[in-house]
C-alpha cells in the first residue's frame, strides 16, 4: 500500500496547499469521481507537467445524477483509487464527503447556457448544472493555477472552459486527450458494467465514429452519415441511442456537413451501461 495525504474537510485542503503556493509552487487540480483508470492517471501526469502540486479530488457528486440515474450503484473504491494516486505522482487527495460540499439549505447552481441546449444537456437533464456547480466549489476549494479535463467527457470540457471565461476564474484548463483500450474503447469507469458479450460489442462504438470521420472528411452530407452509424450501432445491440451527431466544437452546434473545427459525437445505451464517444473530423 502507497501513501498519500488525503484530506476531507476545506479547511484541511487550503492548509495542505497553502505552504506549497508560497513556496511558488503551480497548483494542479484533477477533479474526479473516483473508479479511476488510465484515463484518470494520464490526467493526473498531465497536472504533474503542469504544476508543482498536485491534487485529486475525489467526490461522486449526487447533483450531477438525476433521479432516472443510479447514483448508488455508480463504482467506489476508495483504496485502490489513494494507491494509484500515489503511484502516479499526485501530492495530496482531497475526499470530501456530502454534508462538506453540500452543507444544510445549499441552494446555489452554476447554470451554463449555451452550449448546454446540445447532445448531454437534454440527454441528462441537470448534469451540467450539477457538473459547473461542483467543479465551480473545487475551483474555490483548492484555486489550483490548472486544472486537467479528459477530452472523452469533450461537452463537460467546454462547459469548463466557458465558465471558467465566463467568471473570471484565474485558472488554465487543460485538455487531456482520450485514452483508449486496445480496441479503441474510451476508458470511462462505467465500462465496469458491461457484460463480457457486451465489452465486445462497444468497441462498434469507435469504429462505427471513425468510419463516420472518414465519410464526413471526404465532403459526405452529415444526415446519412449519421442515419448509417445509429443503424451500425442499433445493430450491434446499442438501444437507446441517444444521438449522434456532428457538431461545432466550440459552440456544439449541430452542423449540416463537416467544416473547420468540427467533430462527431455520439452517446448510446449497451444493456444498462451508457457510453458516450467522440472524434474530431476537420
Ligand atoms: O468527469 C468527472 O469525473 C466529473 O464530471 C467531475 C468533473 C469530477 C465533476 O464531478
């Protein structure tokens, strides 16, 4: 077993950071929801090559799940997760539990418009306010200088990165790209969930994008595009599917045909799993 300072209250944080900002250090913030994988520890050498300390954050966030969403299924295991940490290179874990982040009559959201109206917005109704509002109190929490993001979450990303512009906040967000399994599966820690007939049939997922891509960089329109790769994945067992769609990456805009900055996104349920991809096309 690894070791590494884990703190639970704000108080506790901002005293564990303190000494190292006066020292000058850079401080680098990895927010996660714990179940970690590769995905999380390249977040986390991304933060290290950023910053002089570095911490994870570790909280599933319940206003981020609504009621349709288990929330108390969602993957914990605290223990393997501080042993990674450590082993990566991350300085100091910060485990807040509920009744910190979310004290008696909390009653503030963090709403960005916007960007939100497209793909997850109404897929997950609430998750983005539930997401800006979190990460907001991170940012107040420990005020790293950068803050590290996974591209596979690319819509939680921006949402970061316009209310960050938008209040001000003196923070570098940076994006860390998608790490993959061999097949080309997105690390995501609900991949745990799959069965293993199902593990086989979501690599579909990035295959079907990136035959996609490829159609859409040759100057394909996008609505048959996009009707062939929800018929791929419908047929590979995929149901529901939330969408697919090709979008401004700026704005998330849906786009009739690819242009500069553009790129496909697309979300489908596998049994009870739901996984979420996307690829950049121009
Ligand atoms: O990407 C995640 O794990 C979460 O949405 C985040 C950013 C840690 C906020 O709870």
């Amino acid at each position: 077993m690894l070791k590494i300072d884990v703190v639970r209250s704000v108080a506790a944080l901002r005293a564990a950071t303190r000494p190292h900002r006066h020292d000058g250090k850079r401080i680098g913030l990895v927010p996660t929801m714990g179940a970690l994988h590769q995905g999380h520890l390249e977040l986390v050498k991304a933060a290290r090559r950023h910053a002089g300390f570095v911490v994870a954050t570790i909280f599933v966030n319940p206003l981020q799940f609504n009621p349709a969403e288990d929330l108390d299924a969602y993957p914990r295991d605290e223990a393997t997760d501080l042993n990674l940490l450590a082993a990566t290179g991350a300085d100091l874990v910060f485990a807040p539990n509920v009744a910190e982040m979310y004290p008696k009559h909390f009653s503030t959201e963090v709403k960005v418009g916007g960007l939100t109206k497209y793909l997850d917005g109404p897929a997950r109704p609430g998750h983005f306010e539930g997401v800006a509002t979190v990460v907001t109190k991170l940012f107040n929490q420990a005020q790293p200088d950068i803050a590290c993001f996974g591209e596979k979450d690319f819509q939680q990303l921006q949402v970061i990165r316009r209310l960050t512009r938008d209040l001000d906040l003196p923070i570098e967000i940076v994006p860390v790209p998608t790490v993959r399994d061999e097949d080309g599966l997105a690390m995501s820690s609900r991949n745990r969930y799959l069965t293993e007939k199902e593990r086989i049939a979501a690599a579909l997922l990035p295959a079907s994008l990136r035959a996609a891509v490829a159609d859409l960089q040759a100057g394909a329109a996008a609505a048959p595009i996009l009707e062939k790769t929800r018929a791929a994945l419908k047929s590979a067992g995929f149901a529901p599917i939330d969408y697919v769609e090709l979008c401004d990456a700026e704005t998330l805009q849906p786009l009739p045909a690819a242009r500069e900055g553009s790129r496909l996104f697309a979300a489908a349920h596998l049994g009870r799993t739901r996984l979420i991809d996307n690829w950049p096309v121009l």
